[in-house]
C-alpha cells in the first residue's frame, strides 16, 4: 500500500525538522583547535611566565597580603588572550590596558553611585561594553573587570590604578618579549594583505570582502587583514591541490599528426596547412619520436632569414630536383629538430609552466610508458588547461 500524499507530506516535513534540531545541537559541540602541540606548549609556557612575573612584582611593589589589592582575576582571562591568541584583535595591547582600566572604572564607579548590587552589575558591564566600542578597545575581560569592581565593592580609583592598570601593563609587557621570542609578534602588526595572487587573477577584491563583512556584521576574533590575506592563501592552496590534480593526458591533444624520418617536406608542409599546425612530431616505424619539425625549420631551411621572395624560395626548396646527390634536403630527418624536450602523460601540466614561459616552447610531446607518442600539448593546450585549473 502506497503511503498518501499527506503522509509523504508530513514525513518530508518531520525529517527537515529532525535535520534542523540536529544542527542545532550540533553548534553546541566545540570546534576543533587547529594548533600543534608546540604551539599550545607554548601558549601554556607564556600564560605561567606572564602571570608569575606580573603577579610577583605587583606583591612586591604593593606589599600588601590581601591579594584582592593587587592581583585582580579577570588578569587570567587577559592572559589567555595575549599568549592562547596573541593576533587577536581582541588581544593587543590598547584592547588589553584600556579596556580592563576603563571598565575598573565604570565599574567602581557604579559600585559608588548604585546601591542595588544586581542593577549596578547590569550598569557596569553594560557601560563597560558601550564604552570599550567607543574607544575602539573591545577585550571580554573587561565585563568581568567591571563586575568584580561592583562585587569587591570597589569605591575608589585604588582598584582600577593600582589593580587593573598595573596588572595590564606587567602582562602586556611580558607579552611583547614572549611572544617576539617565541616568533608571534606582538602587538600583532595590522598590514595590508600580501599578494598571494595577481589582482587580476583574484577570485574577490577588497571591497567585496568589506561588503560581505558589513552584511555579516558580527566582532570578529580575527583581523581584517588576516582574514584577507587567509582567504587569499586559502584560494592559492586549492588552485595548487587542483593542478595536482590535472596530468598531460587530461588536457593534450590526441589526435596527433606526425610524420616519419624519410617523410618528404613537402608532405609534411603539406599537413601542417591541411591541419593549420606549426609542429609535427618525427616518428619511427613503432611511433617512437626521434625528432619534431617545426615552421621554423621549413624558414631555416629554405634561408628565409630575408623576406624577399619568400614565397619564390619556399617552393622550390619544397620541390625535390631529382638529382642522385644533392646537399638540398628533401625529407623531414634531415631538417628537423633533433633535441625534443618531451613529457609523460601522468606527469602534472603545472610542471610545464616553465618550458612554455621561460624556455620559449610551443609544443611538447606526450609519451606512455613506452616512449610512444600518444599527443601533444600546444600553448592553447596549456592555457586552457590553466583556465580549468583556475576555474
């Protein structure tokens, strides 16, 4: 019995609702860390050394035994930042100093000014947002550095100078020689991206990258700058996995005219007009090359370096003058080009890239596995050939 179209209907609508819920919990699920064990030894070696340094010379400089007075805890969360993800914007410097100063205190002094505890949290993590925007110094710790201002009930300028400020500049100061010793430069340095592609060749520019940016219009934990310069990397990687992908026998042409030693010139003339080609590879009896004949050996040849009568000398140097011995050449062996650079027809076409841009090629011949000619590939062979790559 075949199910009704109101049951199909519903079941249809029960699995996109089953897939949804799925995805749905899924995004609770946390995303792999992509960063070798070195580089989290060394996040961890930086955070101990930060916190050690800064929380010991504040003990000495203050004196005090309560901690609170000199060691604040939203440092850990800095301290996170500036070694775990030291190119984050979040991260540098003027995030760091200012946002933990300046929310100390709009946190103390919502601590002063507001007498209900839950709404001067509310207020102090809220202003200490609003102004963190403003003054271009986003840094999470800093809600929590307002909210412990209101918590420890922080009524002075003491905690956000003597705690927060301290505390700040010791960390981002460990941070600057740490990570410019463990080869992370800090402050991280926001430059253009590099060129890993040709403008003309690039799949987006800039402005698209800004518009897609202002749509998405969410904080990043990512420059700009780094985010372009990943996407341009990212587009380089693919196009060179795809290239590997592409061999010489998936873009040559196979339908190769050839011609044998003894060939007359004329025949082989002859068929590369017929074929409008300007190379033909020299074969033996088991299509094995022992030469190419370009247009260029036809016009060495026939001494066409002069364009008088060029016409009048490329006949008659076609036309064999029957004569039992004669120095004029009469078939291909004896004008064609001996040394012929050839390529194997699993070997990748980006390999090529240097005999037809830099050694000046225009036809490569393609051989199997034994040494027979199975095609060639032209410079238009070549280009489309980068066009699919690319594409």
């Amino acid at each position: 019995m075949q199910p009704s179209s109101t049951e199909q209907t519903t079941s249809l609508h029960w699995l996109r609702q089953s897939h949804s819920w799925s995805t749905w919990f899924r995004a609770f699920l946390p995303a792999p860390i992509a960063v070798d064990a070195r580089e989290r030894a060394r996040a961890i070696a930086g955070a101990l050394i930060g916190v050690l340094l800064t929380a010991g010379i504040c003990h000495l400089l203050n004196g005090s035994t309560v901690v609170g007075a000199w060691l604040v805890a939203p440092l850990g969360a800095s301290t996170v930042l500036v070694f775990a993800a030291p190119a984050s914007p979040l991260a540098q410097p003027w995030s760091v100093v200012g946002g933990n100063v300046i929310s100390a205190l709009i946190g103390t002094a919502c601590a002063a000014l507001v007498g209900d505890v839950v709404l001067a949290s509310a207020l102090a993590v809220a202003l200490a947002i609003t102004a963190m925007f403003l003054l271009r110094c986003l840094h999470p710790p800093g809600g929590a550095m307002a909210l412990s201002a209101v918590l420890v009930h922080a009524s002075h300028g003491h905690f956000a100078i003597e705690a927060a400020l301290l505390n700040s500049l010791l960390l981002v100061s460990v941070g600057v020689f740490y990570n410019a010793l463990t080869g992370r430069p800090y402050p991280h340095m926001q430059v253009p991206p590099r060129d890993a592609i040709h403008p003309g060749q690039a799949r987006f520019m800039s402005q698209d990258l800004d518009k897609v940016l202002a749509r998405y219009n969410q904080v990043l934990d990512v420059s700009r700058d780094d985010l372009e310069t990943l996407l341009q990397e990212a587009e380089v990687e693919g196009m060179r996995r795809r290239a590997s992908e592409v061999s010489c026998k998936d873009v040559m042409t196979r339908d190769v005219v050839t011609v044998e030693f003894g060939s007359p010139l004329a025949e082989a003339w002859d068929l590369m007009r017929e074929h409008s080609i300007k190379a033909l590879p020299v074969v033996d009896r088991s299509q094995r090359i022992v030469g190419i004949i370009t247009m260029a050996d036809f016009l060495r040849g026939a001494g066409l370096n002069e364009h008088q009568g060029i016409g009048q000398r490329l006949r008659a140097f076609l036309l064999p003058d029957g004569l039992l011995e004669s120095d004029k050449p009469e078939v291909v062996g004896q004008i064609m080009t001996r040394q012929v650079r050839v390529t194997s027809e699993d070997r990748h076409v980006v390999e090529l890239l240097p005999l037809f841009t830099e050694a000046g090629h225009h036809h490569i011949p393609v051989i199997d596995e034994d040494k027979r000619v199975v095609g060639i590939i032209t410079q238009s062979d070549f280009v489309r050939a980068l066009h699919r790559i690319e594409g």
